[in-house]
C-alpha cells in the first residue's frame, strides 16, 4: 500500500473519530462512529467487526483519564492501518502521525 494512501486513511480516520467525540465526548461510540465511516474508505476495511476490535484490543485495560483513552483511539487507528490494510511505515512511525491526528 502506498504511503499516501496510508497517510489519507489516518487523516480521514482522526477526523472521523475526532469529529464525533466533540460532539459527544465518550471514546467508545466516538470509535464505533469512525470505524463504521472507514469502511467505506478501503476494501481491507468493509467488513471489519468494529465492536470485536474493540474488545481485542480493550482487553485486560482500564482507563481511567483523558490520556489514556486518547491513546487507545490512538492504538485502534494504527491497528485499521497496520493489521487491517497492511503498511509500509513502522508501526513507530504509524503511532507518531496518528498522535499528530487525534485531538483530544
């Protein structure tokens, strides 16, 4: 996968994500929200299991501030691009762009 499709996915994703917990601030269904939106944006993303991601990668964690739940929005963006989509940046690289990205 090209670079800057990679690129465009995160940026789409953040503002997916970003957009919608301004509106309502709970991380959960702000996930939910872009993960439903990104299907439409790659066909490695149409049939993902957003609610299953979740739970997989929620696992065992607790989170109990602002910071915490901004980097697990964070880890869910780079796992759609990383285990999702496949890419070519590492996955350092993926969690520096995507901090960049996700506001909150």
């Amino acid at each position: 996968m090209s670079t800057a499709i990679e690129s465009n996915l995160i940026i789409e994703m953040s503002q997916a994500y970003n957009s919608h917990f301004m509106k309502n601030s709970n991380t959960g269904e702000a996930l939910l929200h872009m993960m439903e939106s990104c299907q439409l944006m790659h066909p490695k993303l149409r049939n993902i299991d957003s609610r299953a991601i979740l739970a997989l990668l929620s696992h065992g964690k607790t989170f109990s501030n602002r910071v915490q739940l901004r980097n697990f929005a964070v880890d869910v963006i780079v796992y759609l691009i990383e285990e999702v989509v496949g890419s070519k940046y590492s996955r350092a690289e993926l969690i520096e762009v995507t901090q960049e990205r996700v506001k909150q």
